[in-house]
C-alpha cells in the first residue's frame, strides 16, 4: 500500500500567543515549533497500516525549511520518506491543498492521512480539500480505522455519537484523538533519521481566495467574583447564577 | 447578494444550529441586500422544510431522496454545490457542526470559493464581507475578508442566535436529483449513540470535572450536578488521559471547543490548552481549592473551596430552586 501523511509544523499548544508587528500573525520569537498534534495520529496511522499490510510511507509538509525538523521527526518515526513543499508564504487552506494536491496526484498514494486540524489555524479544511481536488471519497474525525482488502470501515465522532462509514481505496482520511498512540522515535530511528534524505519541491503559486485583514486577542474578561471559600458561598454562588447571569 | 443555508437535519428533524445559521443570514440579507434561501437534504424531509421561515427562510429547497437517509460526504457535497450554482448563490453559509465541518471545504472546492470555518461574528464593511474567526483554540482572532465571487462561512454553533419562530412557513422547491451509485463513494452505514448522554458540544450548561477529583468513582458528584442542570458533564485532558472519562467529554485544545451559556469547572486547574476549549463560554464558575489557580483568571463566578464539600451542596441548592428538590 502506498500511504502518505500530511503534516504541519506548527506553535506547541503551550503557546501564549502574541500578536506578531505585522498585526496578522503570531509574533513567532520564543515559540517552540512541532508536528501538529493531530498530524502524529496521521502518522502512526500509516505506520501501522505499512506493518500490517505492506507498502511505504511519505510525509509531506508545505512550508519554509523550518518544516524539515518535523518532517525529521516522522522520519525517526519510522517513515520511509520525506517531502517538503518550499513555501515561504502566507498561504490559506485553499493554496494548502492545491500544492499538496498536485503533489499527491504525481504520488498516486492508497490512503492519504491528515490530522483533522491544523492547531495554528484550525480550519479542518485541507485534508478534505485535498479530497475534492482529487476527486477522492473521505472519512474525517476517524477515531477507529479498519482497511481489508482495500475496503474500509472507520468510526467518526459526531456530537453525541459515532457514525460507522464505509468507502474504497484511494481515499483520504482525516485523524481524531483516540485513534491510536503515537509512537515515541527510537534513538535507532533518531539516527537513521539523520541520513534520510527530505526531497525538496517547489510549491506552486497560487491566488490566496481569503484576505487576513488583522489577528487581534480576544476581548479581556472582566475581572471575577470569588464569592467565598466553602459550601457556605452556595447560596450566593446560586443567587448571582439565577437574578445575575440569569442562566439557571 | 444571495445566501444559500445548509440547515442540517438528523433523524429528519432540524438541528438547532441550522435555526441559528438560516436567522443569521437572513439578517445579513437583509443588511446586504440580497435574498437568503436555504436547503434541507435527506430521505423524509418535506414536512420539517416549511417551518424555516419561521427563522427567516425565504424559501427552502428540498434535496429528497431513500439514499439520503445516512450522511454521505460526496453526495451531501454535491447536491450542496449543484443547488447553490442553480440558486446563483454568492454565500453558502453552513452551521459549523460535525457534518457541516465535513462538507464546508468539498463544497468550497466545488464553488471554487474562499472559505472561513467556525466563525464567531460576521459582518459586512464598504461593501465587503468580513467574517471573525477563533485561531490557536481561541487564544487569538482572526478578521478575514471573503473576497471571492463566491464564499462559505461555516457558524460556530451556540453563538449566533436563533431567535424564536414566528411561525412563518416558508415556500418549498424540489430539487430534481441525479445521483448516481459515485456519489455515495464515501456512506455512512449506521450511527452509534452513546445511549442517554448530553454531549458537550451540543449543551448550554457543562459541568467538568478536572484531576483535583482524585479519582473516577467521584465523577459520580459531577454527573449529578449536570443532571440537576439538565447539562452535559466535560472532562479536562488529565482525565481522559488516565482513563476516567471518554475522549468525547474532554474540553480544551486536542478537545472539543464549547460555547455554552454556563460553564462549571470543578476541580480544574485552568492549563492553557483547557482555557483555550471553553473561555468564551458565557458564563464560568470555577470551584477549586487552590485560589491561585489560573481557571479563576476566567471565571465570572468562583468558590475557592474544596469541591467534595462545595459540589453536592451546590446541586442540592439547585435542585431546590430548580423546585426539583
């Protein structure tokens, strides 16, 4: 099988995020940089699949050469190899997916992975982008994966439940929590990693379809009541609830 | 401007968030100037389509057919796609649910149009379309102006208001279809409920226990709480991940992001990532021992105590001005 995993390189989630002196991006100094959390599910998602069933596995990740250091990441997961769309640019999730989409068509891959968001900018969009331009059937939120024989069922949370959907190979799919866990790189793999080589592309250009105009923090709460410091406070705590908030 | 609303439906019965989507854009119609109609696809659907007018639909188009019953990503996408070309719509707007997440990108492709997910406020500036949305689980905002001749919006749900219906009933269109076997490339064959459960995306009240709770057996005091509230019980990531509670409870940034009206977070102490999941609920209350613990840096109300004394006389105090007692 041939399997590909899309990834991001992205600010970790402890992040205190600032506006950046553009007044559209995160001011990046002192950020730590890692796979987008969802992206490790993609990836050991694919790794599994190649032991399982046979076949290989590249990853792929748009972006400057900072992205290299996740791609080396999932090389020391145990990826087989590693590509990087050289884009310096500020792209939206529309010149995302068209870059990996013409990438993915030359690769011609069985199951292509995603993480179901990008934690920077959390449109759940690409992956299923990358679908429609490939004319490919999707799964997205998958949280169980079962492939055999090229048929597929997977689970995908929905408010309340999970749906049971089945589909085809080629298809692509997008990564929930809980569908597995990731594996930690060996220093085997770690080494290994070093000498693999990340091919480098160009991505093409693209038109951008949405203007950031400006990123700004959400407005300051206003400061809060501690109305006590034991069960004593509960009848006040349940008053304030019901005449202030009016919520219960 | 002509807006075109995807009014999700489970079961052949309307979800709150299509209410709240078809009342926002027939108020942006109306600020625009322009038309809002919206779509309703599924197996058994005629009956619910008239009472969107209630909410502001000028009309509703009717996608009908036995293979709709389940959700279907490609078809659901294209019958989206084709109706919004036939309607010479300019803005699809799509409730920002599990199913309105999954198609909003398939559809944008199709239209060839700028997309922007999950968005918390719209509005329209010289002219333009500018739609706010949350980045880095909310620790940020993003305004992003929808410049393509075409556009989809997908609405954050619990945030736009629905309004009551007025009992209008809106004219219906069938919409002729041509699926074929294709379409269905991707089906759902059958949906798991998790029996009796409120889930946190979809309540206005949430109680969440955190790791302060010490152990799992005590989530019974939560439970109790949130039934009291007629809530959903959430749970912080320390929680999930040492197995006392299911992934689809846990709030916060690998989560879900809730925006409900009343959010108590019991025994939670506040890490970024949790923050990140629920501080734009309404209203917060926060019952911790600890008073420097950084969930009270967002909570309207809180008790610093210990939540084992706190919590059940809380639900006791409810229940009796709930007249439950």
């Amino acid at each position: 099988m041939k399997l590909a995993a899309c990834i991001n390189h992205v600010p970790d989630t402890a992040t205190k995020v600032n506006i950046g002196p553009d007044g559209k991006t995160i001011n990046k100094a002192g950020v730590t940089y890692v796979i987008s959390p969802y992206d490790e599910f993609a990836i050991e998602e694919c790794l599994r699949l190649k032991e399982k069933q046979g076949g290989d596995v590249t990853v792929i990740s748009l972006g400057s050469n900072a992205h290299k250091e996740s791609l080396r990441k999932a090389l020391a997961m145990g990826v087989d190899k590693a590509v990087l769309l050289k884009d310096d640019s500020m792209r939206d999730s529309f010149g995302v997916a068209r870059a990996l989409a013409d990438y993915l068509r030359e690769l011609s891959p069985d199951v292509v992975f995603f993480g179901k968001q990008s934690v920077d900018y959390d449109n759940s969009a690409v992956g299923l982008m990358v679908a429609e331009m490939l004319d490919l059937p999707s799964v997205s939120v998958v949280v169980k994966l079962d492939i055999a024989d090229g048929k597929v069922v997977a689970e995908r949370e929905i408010e309340g439940g999970r749906e049971i959907a089945e589909t085809k190979l080629p298809a692509v799919f997008t990564a929930q929590k809980g569908l597995n866990e990731p594996r930690y790189p060996s220093l085997k793999g770690i080494m290994a990693a070093k000498s693999k080589p990340i091919e480098e592309r160009q991505a093409s250009a693209i038109q951008a379809k949405v203007e950031t105009l400006a990123m700004r923090k959400p407005p300051a709460k206003p400061a809060g009541k501690i109305v006590g410091t034991d069960s004593s406070a509960v009848p006040e705590l349940v008053r304030l609830l019901h005449e202030e908030a009016k919520v219960i | 401007m002509k807006i075109l609303t995807f009014a999700e439906q489970r079961d052949n019965k309307l979800k709150k968030p299509a209410f709240e989507a078809v009342r926002t854009a027939r108020s942006l119609a109306a600020e625009a100037g322009g038309e809002a109609v919206a779509l309703v696809v599924g197996s058994n659907v005629q009956s619910v389509a008239p009472g969107l007018g209630g909410y502001g639909a000028q009309k509703v188009l009717v996608a009908e057919d036995p293979r709709l019953d389940f959700y279907s990503p490609t078809a659901y996408a294209r019958i989206i796609a084709e109706v919004a070309k036939l309607q010479k719509a300019t803005l699809v707007v799509i409730p920002a649910t599990a199913m309105g997440k999954d198609l909003a990108p398939r559809v944008a492709v199709k239209l060839d149009a700028g997309l922007a997910v999950d968005c918390t406020a719209i509005r329209m500036e010289g002219g333009a379309l500018i739609a706010t949305r949350p980045v880095y689980a909310g620790k940020a905002l993003i305004d992003v102006k929808m410049n393509s001749g075409v556009n989809v919006l997908t609405l954050r749900p619990n945030v736009f208001s629905s309004g009551a219906s007025d009992g209008t009933a809106a004219p219906t269109e069938k919409i002729a279809l041509a699926l074929e076997e294709k379409d269905f490339a991707s089906l759902v064959k059958e949906i798991k409920q998790v029996s009796g459960k409120l889930d946190v995306a979809e309540a206005d009240i949430i109680v969440t226990g955190g790791r302060g709770l010490k152990g799992p057996e005590n989530f019974a005091l939560i439970e109790q709480l949130a039934e009291v509230l007629g809530g959903a019980v959430g749970a912080s990531r320390a929680v999930v991940d040492a197995g006392w509670r299911p992934h689809d409870e846990q709030v916060g940034q690998t989560g879900k992001t809730v925006s409900p009206s009343l959010y108590i977070a019991v025994a939670v102490s506040g890490a970024i990532q949790h923050l990140a999941g629920m501080s734009s609920s309404k209203y917060i209350v926060a019952i911790n021992k600890d008073k420097d613990a950084p969930i009270f840096q967002v909570a309207t109300y809180g008790i610093a105590g210990d939540a084992f004394e706190i919590i059940p006389v809380l639900t006791a105090e409810v229940k009796k001005l709930l007249g439950k007692g």
